[in-house]
C-alpha cells in the first residue's frame, strides 16, 4: 500500500506567501503532504522545470445567463468550466441572476438545474439581486446566505437590474446582519441613458461609441456613491471591474476613511482600450463590455493597481457571446445602435497566462503576488478559504502545473470555450499552465482533457474572511 494517491514531483511550489521546491502528495482529494522524498503513489506527475500552483479561482464568471430577448451567451457550464479548466482554474464563481419578478430561491434552483453534472471545476453561485421585494429581504436573502450563498452582487446601471440607493441600503443592511458580501457594478445610470439617447439622435450608433456613452466619470461617480453606501450600511463592499485611475483614487479615498473596500480589475482594462472598439463595420462589438476598456492612462493606473497591491482580486468577468452570430454581437436587424449590443467578453482560459506573462515574466509582480489575486484572496473573500487557494495540508488537491518555459501565440482556435473569438488573437504570452488537478482529479494533462464532465462539485460557501462577526 502506498501513502499516496498520487504525488507531484520535482516542480516549484509557491503559494500566496511563500515560494519552495518540495514535492506534494495527494490522498482522498486533499493535499496530504508537503516534502522531499514522499516515497510512492498510485500516480506520480513529474513537474521538474515547472511551477505547481493553486488553481486558479475565476470569481466573476457569466455562464448560461440570460442576456435581453433574442441574444444567447456562447458558454454554458460545461464548455465555461472545461474552458477555466484548460486556463489554469480549479474554482469558478459564475453569477445566479434574479431576474425581475422572479423569486430568489426559483433562480437557485434555476441554476443549479443548468449546473448540476455539467461542471470540470468546482464552482459556486453568487447571487444578482434585481428585485429586494420585501419577501427577498425579510426571508429568501436571509435563507440563501444561510445555505451557503455568502456573496451577491448589485448593480447601480442596466434597464431591468439598476437598484436605488435606497434598494441597495437596504439590501446591504441585510448583507450586514446575515453576514454577506456585496459587490457592486458602479456605474450611473442616468449619465449612461442620457449620452446613449443623445448619441443616438446624432447618428452616432456605432460600437465605439458604446464607450463614449459611458465615460470616466459615470463610473468615477458611482464608485464614489457606493463607496458612500457602503459606508453609511456600515458593511465591507467589493468595487467589481475597475477600469481606470479616478474609480481607483475613489477606493482610496474610502479606505482612508476606514471603509474597508475590496477592489476587482479584469483583462481586459490591462489590455485593451476604447481604441479596439473602432473596428471596421461591426468589428469593434468583440470589444464590447462595461465597464469600457478606456485610455492608455486608465490602462497604466489599472496596471500600477496591480503592482502597489491596490487590488485584491484580478478576474475576467468572462460574459461571452459569439460574434458571428445574430443572437451575439451581431444584433438583429433593426437594432442597428450599439445600445443592442450585448455587453461582455470571453476570457476565461487566457486570463491567468495574460497576467503571468505580462506581470510576472515582465517583472511587474512576483509569483506570489500573481497567487494572490488569483486565487488565494478569492478563497478569503468568499469564503472558501483555507479549503481552497492555496496549497497547504488539509486543502483540496486544486492545483495548476505550469511550463513556465512555453511561448505561445493566443489563438482562439485553440481555445476550449464556447465563443468564436478571443479578444485576444495574437497576442504572445509567455508561459502556460499544461495540467490541471481539481480535488487530486486530473482533468486537463499536458493539453489533453482526461476527465469528464461532473468532475466538478457545487461548493456551499462559508462567510467571507472580510466580513465581521
Ligand atoms: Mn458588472
Ligand atoms: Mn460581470
């Protein structure tokens, strides 16, 4: 009988903290050991010359959401996970949208209908609160943190999901006394209705001007006004999806009144920018997502973010549709402005290799660090910590192996997700992660896909690190 169901031998192991060359064993699903000369095992994976980290924890995820009348996303939970798989990730948090009208526990049950024996990775639910009807706040909301859906997200804009202030108050009071944690998408909607209408009676429809209808400052102003709720509820909050340097000084702001505020960048606001909405005819609905990618500045500030530690989180917010496709970004006819052009990108599966090889193979960040906002703080924040994020004893066996060695040209041929493109074609990275181990499970080997699809579990979250007692 050997001591181990498996061991990964020879590789570099680093976690949020520490970097080490040790080798890992693996028993029942859970990291059993950390050591040189484990022995052996029903499988050893030779990681000499590679990286063994935690799997990575995509924390703002769409898969299978509805998206307005007459337009479909291009993932559903198995082509999202097989795809996060394929990219490195162990844990995706993909949302669970209330749509108006609708009860929380019917969207619940909705989607884990879509979710259950779908998934390669493990994977939680956030929850979209659209509709705090006095039964949500008083019982549903209560009853779903309490069975484990510790987290939900607000949004200050879009026809059909916009809170007031005095909604998102009173949502967060009950976030505060159920132990909960609320992100919100800070965007004023009034300035974004207004500029959309006012563009469009100009003629001004095309994608590009999708960012012009919302600018720094509408996103400037609601960050700030969030910020100022959350304050005033007395609650933590994560600023989802920051784009530029002013939404940034606002966080700062509000830390330094002591309101604690977590902060999200994504890809693409390191990436890309309003330029690539320009594209000939409809080319630029690809880039299309909102916040909008911005400047070059906005890019260089969501940049330094990362590097003073200003974000706790870096996700994609992987919302795919096709492109090529009526019921994606090619809207129907008739809706010729881009007012109809579904907001959102893929980027689930190039998120991690965009930020290790832009970040640390370019020096701007150290390994650890890259952990962190990959993963570890994803754990902490939603409450799946010391489960997941890290490898450590008694943590699932979630690990990503890296060749930190490969260059690879992204291309959305060799993608996994459900899309038909990637904002990214053409762009070099260097290193990429080759095996991805959920719960011990190997589920993508060197390049391969060798698990099926189930392999992933729903995972009932305990309270965020950040929240109080
Ligand atoms: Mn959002
Ligand atoms: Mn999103």
């Amino acid at each position: 009988m050997t001591a181990f169901d498996l061991i990964v031998r020879g590789g570099t192991v680093a976690t949020g903290s520490d970097v080490m060359n040790c080798d890992v064993g693996v028993k029942h699903g859970r990291i059993a050991a950390l050591g040189l000369d484990l022995g052996s095992a029903g499988t050893i994976i030779d990681a000499t010359g590679r990286l063994v980290l935690p799997g990575g924890i995509d924390s703002h995820v769409h898969l299978a959401q509805p998206s307005g009348p007459d337009v479909v996303q291009s993932d559903d939970f198995e082509s999202g996970t097989r795809s996060a798989a394929f990219g490195g990730n162990t844990t995706v948090i993909p949302f669970c949208l209330q749509e108006r009208g609708q009860s929380l526990r019917q969207a619940i049950q909705d989607y884990h209908a879509k979710s259950d024996g779908q998934c390669y990775t493990d994977y939680g639910f956030h929850l979209i609160v659209s509709d705090p009807t006095p039964t949500v706040l008083g019982q549903e909301l209560p009853a779903a943190i309490g069975d484990g859906y510790t987290s939900f997200k607000v949004f200050m804009t879009y026809e059909g999901l916009a809170l007031t202030d005095e909604e998102i108050l009173k949502v967060m009071a009950v976030a505060r006394s159920s132990g909960a944690l609320v992100m919100v998408h800070a965007e004023n909607y009034d300035i974004i209705r207004h500029l959309t209408a006012k563009l469009e009676s100009e003629g001004r429809i095309a994608p590009r001007f999708h960012a012009t209808s919302r600018p720094i400052p509408a996103e400037r102003e609601a960050t700030h006004r969030a910020c100022t709720l959350a304050e005033v509820a007395d609650v933590p909050l994560v600023i989802v999806h920051v784009s530029n340097g002013e939404a940034i000084e606002e966080i700062q702001r509000a830390r330094a009144r002591g309101v604690k505020v977590l902060a999200e960048t994504c890809p693409q606001y390191l990436m890309l920018t309003a330029e690539d909405l320009d594209g000939l005819n409809m080319e630029g609905a690809k880039y299309v997502c909102s916040p909008p990618p911005r400047d070059k500045p906005s890019q260089d500030a969501c940049w330094a973010g990362i590097e003073r530690g200003i974000f706790d989180f870096y996700s994609s917010d992987h919302c795919p549709f096709r492109y090529n496709d009526e019921k994606g970004k090619l809207v129907p006819k008739g809706r010729t402005s881009f007012r109809w052009v579904p907001n959102g990108i893929p980027g689930i599966e190039t998120r991690l290799p965009i930020l290790f090889s832009e970040g640390v193979m370019k020096g701007r960040i150290e390994l650890s660090h890259f952990v962190r906002i990959t993963a570890t703080n994803h754990a902490k924040a939603y409450g799946l910590y010391p489960r997941k994020g890290s490898i450590a004893i008694g943590a699932d066996a979630d690990i990503a192996i890296w060749d930190p060695s490969i260059t690879r040209t992204i291309r959305h041929a060799d993608l996994h997700d459900g899309s038909d493109y990637t904002p990214y074609e053409g762009l070099e990275v260097t290193g990429w992660p080759v095996t991805t181990l959920v719960r011990g499970h190997v589920v993508v080997e060197n390049g391969v896909l060798k698990a099926r699809k189930g392999t992933g579990a729903f995972l009932v979250r305990g309270k965020s690190a950040f929240v109080p007692d």
